[in-house]
C-alpha cells in the first residue's frame, strides 16, 4: 500500500527496540523482545510490548540474560509474534543501543519464516556514545535497573536517546518497510514481571489473543486480560474493572467467557507444543483455569519415568550447573559419575545413553528433545548429586 506507506514516512514514530538472544550467529535465536513506542513530537512513550521468547533451542548464556528454559517453556515461538511485532515496526524509525545488532538478529527471525523486512535507517545511541548502556546511562543520570532485560534496557535506551536530543543528530533517516501481516493470529505475550523478584517463572505465564473480523473491542479486552494474570491472580478488584471493562467496550458476558475460554485454549496449545506436559504446566494452567472460572479440559500431565542411578548407567550430561553456589563443570560431573559406578558418555542415543542430567530439564536444547524422544529419563544436576551423595558419603557437598 504506497499511500499508506507514503502517509507513514512523514511523521514516523520512533520506537525502541532490544533483543535479548542466546548468540550472536545466524543460527542464534531471539529469547525476549522489547518494543518501546515514542510519540513522534514529544518522544514520551505511547506503548510498551515485551514478550520471552522460545528459541526452540538451548535458552544460551543464563548467566549474562537471566532467561532460563523453564521461563520460556510456555512462551510464544517468535512466528507466533511475527504479526504484532511487524504492526509495530511497520513505518516507523527505529531506535535501540547497538542497532546494527538488534536489526541483525530481528532480520534472521523475520528471513527464517520467509517474511522480508527491510529496517530502513535509525538512530544508535551505542554509536551516539561509543560505550555500553549501563555506562551511557551513569553519565546522564538515568537509572538502570536490571540491565540485560529487555524491556529495562528498552526503556534506559528511550530514555538516553531523550537526553541526547538523537533526533537532531541524525536526519537521514528512513522508516522500516514490511508487510502488514494477518492481524487475527493469535498473539501471546509470557512476560518476565516479577520473576526477577523471586516469583516462579511458570507464575509469570500470560496469553493475549486477537478475534477474526477486526473486533476492536475484544483485543482491548485481552490485552488488559493479559496484563491482569501477569501474576496468575485476579482478585475481585481487578475482577470489578476488567468488568467496568467490558461494559464499557460493549462486550456481553457471553462474549467475556468467549475471551476466557480462548486465552486458556491458547496457553494450553503452547503447553503441548514440545509434546512433554510437565507438571509445573498442569498446575498453573489449572491455577488459570480457575481463576478465569472456565470448565476446560487440562490435559494430563505426562508421566514421569523412574529416573534412579545404578551402577553401570551411561549418563550424558548437558553441560555445566550452578547448584547451591557451586559451579559443576561438566569435567566434575563425569568424574563423580565414575566414582559411583557410572559410565559418562558425550551424546544421547537409543543404544548407548540410558540418562540425561541436565542443567534444566524445561530445556529446549537438542540433547533433551532426543532423551525425550527415545523415552530416556533425564534428571537434574542437582538431583543428580542428591542421589550420588545417597550412594557415595564421599561426595563433596556444595
């Protein structure tokens, strides 16, 4: 659409943008995202999206992005976000602290499910200042708070770009061009909310759906759904005002339980997604279930296989944990395996592996898709060492 295009291009929005990612490479997925839009004239914010994203893969560096796979293990699949994300990056000038790599790893996620994006010119607040966030933000007084979290760093980055008046710095700019994609897929954010406070990340699970025909009014209704059970709760205040809601957008109250029951049937659907049902999965969504007060059927969860050591065991490990503050390098895994009868080998197969200890077992990484597979148990470092110490009163306790 040329005119739209054309209307768009003189007043485009600035928006900001972050990724958090397990890599750098081509082969590097998105784990989280961050969308900060800006009005045009005054630079104040207008919305803010974020949003876990499941790689499909090893959740990579925990240590540097705080992304474990059990946080991302209901989240949306970054095609399940193609169509909100491209609504809004659609025309406008993007903005974001190391730009290059942020457009970088967005352009890889777009290309992989055959959707051409094309981010036009923005501004860079890393080439602005020519050093790290964190940094650009003590100079000018801006207050960081749990960097390397996307929306945290969105927002400094908004900020930042503020103060140094970037806009005046830069004039060549050109806005982003893609496609506006179907608007009635489903859209599900799985924020991080109060999970970096302690809170389960399984608590943090939240859904947000779309209607087909444009129904304006029942989006409304789900996002602020969707921001309401960010911690899994609706109490009767926010009872009485996603009500007040309702009225207020002209929704029914059949039209409510229609929401209700969507939003459910899509957390269900990503539950299902990798084809092991956990039992932290089985309890929120019937926390959700109950809380949204919709009779629907939560699928059983999937057994857990009889994961005891025995002398003799092939053991993979994934790699290396943190346990009780102890760092276990995967060198030290395979000796205390040794020690207690147990043959370490370095990949999973039907015929030579008979466990999987893994960092996380929510993991998404290669090694516990196959041990899921081949219907191979896989137990946890830390029950690992549990049971080793059961077995051998040598064991070093961390």
């Amino acid at each position: 659409m040329p005119e739209l295009d054309n209307i768009l291009a003189k007043s485009p929005k600035p928006v900001v943008v972050d990724v958090e990612t397990t890599g750098f490479g081509a082969f590097d997925r998105v784990v989280e995202i961050a969308i900060v839009t800006l009005d045009p004239e005054t630079w104040e914010t207008q919305d803010e999206f974020d949003t876990l994203v499941n790689p499909e893969r090893d959740v990579g560096p925990t240590g540097v992005h705080g992304v474990t796979a059990g946080m991302v293990e209901l989240a949306p699949v970054f095609e399940e976000l193609l169509p909100p994300v491209a609504q809004r990056l659609r025309g406008t000038v993007l903005v974001a602290h190391n730009l290059p790599f942020d457009t970088r790893m967005l352009r890889y996620e777009f290309e992989r499910h055959g959707v051409p994006i094309d981010f036009g010119h923005g501004w860079c607040t890393l080439s602005a200042t020519g050093t790290k966030l964190g940094v650009a933000c003590e100079r000018e007084g801006i207050r960081l708070t749990n960097a390397h979290r996307a929306l945290a760093d969105a927002r400094a980055t908004a900020e930042l770009a503020r103060r140094l008046r970037i806009a005046e710095r830069r004039r060549d700019t050109r806005p982003v061009q893609v496609d506006a994609l179907n608007p009635t897929a489903n859209a599900r954010t799985h924020r991080r909310g109060l999970a970096d406070a302690g809170t389960s990340p399984m608590h943090r699970m939240v859904c947000r759906s779309t209607y087909p025909h444009g129904d304006e009014a029942m989006a409304q209704y789900l996002d602020a759904l969707d921001w309401v059970l960010d911690d899994g709760v609706i109490d009767r205040t926010e009872w009485a005002a996603m009500n007040d809601l309702a009225r207020e957008w002209g929704l029914s109250s059949k039209r409510q339980r229609e929401a209700h029951h969507a939003y459910l049937e899509c957390m269900i659907g990503a539950a299902e997604r990798d084809g092991f049902f956990s039992k932290a999965e089985h309890d929120i969504l019937r926390r959700i279930a109950d809380q949204l007060q919709v009779d629907a059927r939560i699928p059983e969860r999937t057994p857990a296989r009889r994961a005891d050591l025995a002398p003799g065991m092939r053991i993979c490990f994934t790699g290396e944990a943190v346990v009780e503050g102890r760092m276990w390098k995967r060198a030290d895994l395979w000796e205390i395996a040794r020690a207690n009868g147990c043959e370490p080998v370095s990949s999973v197969t039907k015929k030579t592996c008979d466990m999987l200890v893994a960092a996380d077992v929510s993991s998404a990484s290669g090694m516990v898709r196959k041990a899921r597979a081949y219907g191979k148990p896989i137990i946890s470092v830390a029950r690992f060492l549990d049971q080793c110490r059961s077995g051998d009163s040598s064991l070093p306790h961390s």
